[in-house]
DNA sequence: GGTGTTGTTGAATGATCGTTCAAGATTATA
DNA sequence: TATAATCTTGAACGATCATTCAACAACACC
C-alpha cells in the first residue's frame, strides 16, 4: 500500500561516495549533499539516518569497487601481471572524483583511531593489504616471484607505494603516470634469479 | 608608547601548528584555536588576521623545519646515509601531532589547485623534493649512488615512498618502523655495481 | 602623572552547521 | 473510492561557524 521512493538508492550513493571522495568528511556538507542528491532533509534522513551513515555505506560502495576492481584484474592477467598493471590503472583514471585513495584520505582527516569512519577506513586498507598479500603468494606459486621472500611484507611496501602514488598525484607538476612506471618496475626486481 | 603583547609569538605558531597538523584545515575550529592558543578572538585577529593566515604561518613553520631538520641531517651523515636515515627518523617521532605530514594532509584536504592553502602546500612538497633532487645528485658525486641513474627520477619516487610511509604510519597494525627500514634497503639497490 | 598607542576582552553578528518534525503528496490494497 | 502505509516537503531548531567591534587595560614617552 505504501508509496515508493522516486530516487535509485544505489545510484545515489555512488553520487555521495564521489561527494565525499572529493570534498572529505567535513569539507561536505548537508547543502552541498541535498544538492548533489536533489533530496530534502526528511527524505535524506528517511532514507540514510545521518550524515555519518552514508559516509559509512559510501565507504563500503567505495571499498566494494576497489576489491572487484583489482579481482578483475588479476582474473585477466594472472597475479604478478596485475599487481604491475594496477598503479597505472588507478592514477590513469580521469574521471575520478580525486586521484588520492578516499581510504586514505578519510584515515588521515578522522584519524584512524579516534573516529568510527577512521576504523572503518583502517580496517578497509587492511583488508586490501591482504589481498595485495595473496596475489604476491599467488605469484610466487606462478614462479614470477622470489619465494624466499615474505608476500606479507611485499604486499605492505606494494600498499605504501600505491598511497603515495595517490597522494603524489594530487599535487601539481608530478607526473603521476610516469611514477606509477617506476613503481610497476621496481616489481621486476622481485623475479627470481 | 605602545602596550606589548603577553604572548610569544613563535610559541603560538608552534602551537598552532600541531592543532592544524592534527586536526586538519576544517577540523579545527576558532574555539579549538581559542583554547590552545589562550587567545580571546580579538587578540587573535589583531596577531593573525584570520584562520586561513595562521595557517599558513603554520605551514611555513612546518616546512621550514622539515628543511631545517634533512639539512642536518644531511650536513651530519652525507647525503646518501641521510637519505638512508630519514624515512625511520620521521615514523620514529612518537610526539608528533600526527604521522602523517601535514603537507600531505594539506593537499589531500583543500585540493592542490582549488584552495590557496593546498597551492602553497603543493609547492612546499615540491621545494622538499628538489632538496631530495640535490641529495641524490651529491650522493651520485660521492660514488654512493649509480651515476647513471637519474636524480630528479629518484628524488620524484623517495617522494613519493615518503609520503606512503606516513600514510600507512596513520593506519593501526601498520609497523611503521619495519616499513621505514624496507624503504631504506630500497635505495641500497641504487649503489653502482 | 598625564597622554597616546597598542593589546586584550567578551558580547554580538549573520551565516551555516546537522537534524527534527508536522503536514501534504503519492500509491497499493480493500 | 476510501484506507493505510510510506515518501517528500520545507520550515524551524539549537548549536556552532568565522569574524567584528566598542569598551577597557597596560605600558612607553613627554
């Protein structure tokens, strides 16, 4: 019997997540939301409960993407092949709403600790960091990897490499492609001799 | 004739400083301002002018230091030890505001194009790098480094390590140090052969 | 000790913050 | 077509935002 709502809740959340991506957790707010959302308050809250809770389900989505992104990837190319195509890939983008990780980005203005967006963003790099692990083990199986060495700790340098790449990338006059060339090099040191 | 300030100065812009390094641009308020600093709002638009000047006296402050600090460093240990040393040096400061630099934290807030703050922070990143540029460069003079290997190159992805490493130094279960010592035998791989 | 200059105070400004809620609009079922 | 359930609207809330300013306090010089 009842009315149904005249918006797609997944497209907007998409729209919230490249909001938020962009302008940061503080640096959004409710105006620039009901604008971006074309919703009124009460509708914004019916369907979301609060700021904070689509900042978390536009996390999630965010996250999501990230994940499926890189098992794509390493379903068409194998494991060592993805892990060296993938800096490329993420700075090659142009039409994301920012070049640096919102992971990363929510981590360092909540703080990773003090702030339930903070954890949920920790938790999520984490997350990623042990895919990262699995496809260095993966690629050690495939012999495109030393196999004395520790995919655990690989995939923790490959993780920093990737976020400073990001945050490289939103600065002015780095030519971010060509970094993410280096990066994808430096992998090659890894193959067995 | 004048009545003289009861304040140090220098000693406001430290302050200021560690709460904007903190906290970030929008994170902090005129009443966190109020409360650290001491001042009552009139005090501190006739010493400042307005938040986003503080801030970037603050930023100026902690560029210089950053600058002062590899200067010594460098002056110390050489150039290529120095470059050694400092990843672990920077993660190492546990009374720090944050981990992560605020340069960094800048841009990633306020848009390196868009605001006037992420503009100067830009360009203080890109001072540090051309500091990074001249290290490598004397290092290569001093045999330490392979000469044929370029040090704007180099200079352009220690940036970038560094910046990854105190992103990943903000995350929890990171270990920040081991990360930094990864980065450092990185560059032993850069020694002529 | 008065005078002039500057620093400090704290209330007040208008704007914007995130959020609430009563009233009206819409639609599937009875 | 009446009813019930849900969605949407938009005004209003108290809190906080960065900033201003008139009144007061303090100190160097005559």
């Amino acid at each position: 019997m009842p009315r149904q709502p005249n918006h797609d809740r997944d497209a907007l959340i998409d729209r919230a997540r490249d909001l938020f991506w962009r302008q940061g957790w503080a640096g959004t707010s409710m105006k620039d939301l009901e604008r971006t959302l074309d919703m009124r308050p009460g509708s914004f809250y019916a369907a979301f409960g609060s700021k904070e809770a689509l900042y978390a389900l536009a996390l999630d989505r965010y996250a999501e993407d990230g994940a499926a992104r890189l098992a794509t990837l390493a379903e068409e190319k194998g494991p060592f092949a993805a892990l060296r195509a993938y800096p490329a890939l993420v700075v090659a983008c142009d039409t994301a709403p920012a070049s640096a990780c919102m992971l990363a980005k929510t981590v360092l203005e909540t703080g990773a600790a003090s702030h339930a967006l903070g954890e949920k963003a920790s938790d999520y790099l984490a997350r990623m960091e042990s895919r990262f692990r699995d496809l260095f083990a993966a690629a050690q199986d495939a012999g495109d990897v030393d196999p004395t060495l520790d995919p655990a700790r690989l995939a923790r340098r490959y993780q920093s490499d990737l976020l400073g790449l990001r945050v490289s990338a939103e600065r002015r006059d780095v030519d971010a492609a060509a970094l993410a060339e280096d990066i994808a090099l430096g992998l090659d040191l890894l193959r067995p001799r």
